[in-house]
C-alpha cells in the first residue's frame, strides 16, 4: 500500500496530478479509528465484554416502521441510505469522488495529537474504481437484505453478480488472475480447503492431498502459481477442479457456470476467471456462514451502493458508499457473539498534517460546512467560522501594533 504525506491543499492537488490519482474514490477520516469501517460495527472490539454490535437490521426494522407513513417511494426503496443520512449505525461506509471534500472530512474536526487517544495526522484513503461493482440494484430489489445471505442463497442473484464479475474482469485484463489467486490465499489465510475443512495443518495426509500426480492438481492451492506460468491451461484445470470439488451443486451445475467441453474454446480466460472467481467466492461464504469462527474476509472487489440524490448531502458531497458485506453469529456453548465483515484496504493512503490550516484553505475555496452540507445548521456553523476567522485577524493585527 501506498503511503504519501501532505500540508497544504496545493501540495495534496499535486500529489493527485503528478501520480494520476483520478481513477480513485476517496473517504477522509479525522481519526485512524483501527481501520475503515461502517458505523454499525465500531462498539464491537471482538474480546470478552466487547463481542456485541448494534443490531443493524433491527434497528433499520424499527426505524421504518416509525416513519414510514412520512417517506416517499424513493425515499423506501433506499431505506438505506435514508437511514445513514439520519444518523442510524449501518453497514454502509461514506466515500466521495471528490479529492477536496474528502481533504475537509479529514480535517474538519480534527483533534489536537494526545498519546492516548488521537493520531498526529488525519487520513485520507484511496480505492481503485477498477475495483468496484455496483450492487445498488439488487440491494433495491432484495429490499436491503444482508447482501451475503441473499447472494449465497439466491441463484438469481448469483447469475447477476456474475455477470458484473465478468464484465468487471473483461474491463481489467491485466488483474483477473492477480485477483482469483489472492482469492485462493484467502482460502489459505483462513485454513480452509475447497470443502470448508480446517485441513491445511500439516501432516501426512494431507502432504498426499496436495501433491501433484502426473502434473494434475489435487489441491486448490496447487492452481496458484499454475496460473501466474500457464493462465490458459491452468483456467481451464481449474474451471473443472471447482466444478467437481464444490459440494453444493447448485453453484457449479446451473445454466450460468456449466459449460460443456467444446464451449471452452469460445470463451476467453477473463469468462471462464469470472466464472471461477464467482464459485469460489459463494462456496467461500457459505463455509463462513457455517464455520462460525472469527475469519478474514479480504477480497479485491468492493461493493458499492450508489442511491440517487435523494438528499442534498449526497449530491454535494458527490458520495457513493461502499457496502460492507458481514456475518453475525453467537457461540453456542458460551455465547460469544462473532462478527465478521469485509476488510476494507485502501490502495493509498494520504496523511494529512497542518489541518487546521488547510481548512482555512478550503474554506477560501469555498469547501466548508455550508457548501457540504448545505442545511440551516451547518450554513450558521460556516458564517461563525468565517467571523471566528475575523476575530483572529483582528486580534493579531492589534497584537502586532501593540
């Protein structure tokens, strides 16, 4: 991951120019916080007396059915985003695609560094858009479910993500096969094989298992380094290790990922790569689904929930969220609650030093609360800041003279 430091606006616009950081979305955090994640799951810290977090969908449950008479048709079939504008904990994380609204959410509000709870520097995250697939329609049409569940459950669904998986991967030549082996590893990351076994523990066994016979695979690991020498023929061998060894049929033997032997020829590596990668990620979560231990989700592809402007914020803010899959379960013996969710991992990182200077910048660039937000409260919070700024002049200019 890239690391870059910035103390002026000037210098953060000639960062993005010099390294053609225009293919990214942005999300600015004043506080590292561990990491990035939805504001439904910051309470849980995953130890003894920590292992519980808002109760998403409830919460999401009883918050509709309060103000359901007072919303309209759109405003119900983005329930989700209608819910994050007010304030309600969900799975949903902001990002812009604008490089300085981003610079002013690192900034504004940013705290004094203390060696207990802040950082010196704010942070501003990067994402490749290459990496990104809009799922905003399926979340509309499955009423906002947990998109994990839908997705393992529902064929329909399945055929679709496929479909954008494909096109994503046709729009990315040169990063398929970089992105079906980091699959892979996460298989190995989380000591699972194919079947969901925790058999990647070292021992006879399993020394046979993944032996290669005669060149042939016999262990999902094996394909990894087949597909960085031969892609073609190592797509192929691994196109039907998946369509054999994945126990639930339903993934491999449908009319959207079977394909007879003479079909091969007419279908490229990133077709039949979607078509693995889209296996091997829905056999993935349903092994996580009945594992129920505490896991690595870390994928290369993002989802993202892009609703229409149905507020101001959005719009001005030029906002799109990424959706963070997650599973919730609690322990049957001791009743540990479990959470998993996807990893978001920034391909850059910017950090972000002299805030409080580079706000007064925006602000002579016109970014500030009144142009972000742009409702009464905040429009009052700009004037005071503009006059705060007044004042301070004024009482430098006397200090000089004095």
């Amino acid at each position: 991951m890239e690391e870059h430091t910035i103390s002026t606006v000037s210098q953060y616009l000639e960062l993005i120019r010099e390294n053609d950081y225009y293919h990214f979305i942005f999300r600015g955090q004043n506080e590292a916080y561990g990491g990035i994640q939805a504001s439904g799951f910051r309470p849980y810290k995953g130890g003894w007396f920590t292992d519980t977090f808002y109760d998403i969908e409830g919460m999401k449950k009883e918050y509709y059915n309060k103000v359901i008479r007072k919303l309209s048709l759109d405003e119900r079939q983005h329930f989700l985003a209608f819910c994050q504008h007010h304030g309600l904990p969900t799975n949903v994380v902001d990002f812009t695609r604008s490089p300085l609204v981003a610079l002013f959410f690192a900034c504004n509000g940013k705290k004094q560094p203390d060696k207990n709870e802040t950082d010196a520097y704010a942070e501003i995250y990067l994402i490749d858009k290459n990496r990104l697939i809009d799922i905003t329609d399926l979340l509309v049409k499955y009423n906002n479910q947990n998109f994990i569940e839908v997705l393992v459950e529902n064929v329909d669904v399945q055929k679709e993500i496929l479909m954008k998986i494909e096109q994503l991967f046709l729009e990315n030549k040169g990063k398929s096969i970089h992105w079906i082996n980091n699959l892979i590893d996460c298989y190995e990351n989380n000591r699972l094989d194919i079947y969901g076994d925790s058999s990647l523990d070292t021992d006879e066994d399993d020394e046979l298992d993944s032996e290669e016979i005669s060149g042939e695979c016999y262990s999902l690991l094996d394909f990894k380094d087949k597909i960085k020498n031969d892609a073609t023929k190592a797509l192929n061998e691994l196109y039907i290790y998946v369509l054999n060894e994945i126990e639930d049929e339903t993934i491999t033997h449908n009319d959207y990922y079977y394909l007879e032997d003479w079909e091969y020829g007419y279908h490229c590596n990133e077709s039949i790569g979607a078509k693995i990668y889209t296996a091997l990620l829905i056999n993935l979560l349903q092994i996580f689904i009945n594992i129920k231990e505490r896991i690595d989700i870390r994928l290369d592809i993002y989802f993202t929930y892009q609703p229409p402007e149905l507020f101001d914020r959005i719009a001005s803010q030029k906002g799109l969220f990424i959706y963070q899959p997650y599973l919730y379960d609690v322990e049957d013996v001791y009743k540990y609650g479990i959470l998993n969710y996807q990893s978001i991992i920034p391909d850059i990182t910017i950090k972000v030093e002299n805030y409080d200077n580079i706000l007064k910048e925006l602000n002579f660039l016109g970014v500030n609360l009144e142009s972000i937000y742009g409702d009464f409260d905040n429009i009052a919070k700009s004037i005071k800041f503009n006059n705060d700024l007044l004042l301070l002049k004024r009482q430098e200019s006397r200090s000089h003279h004095s």
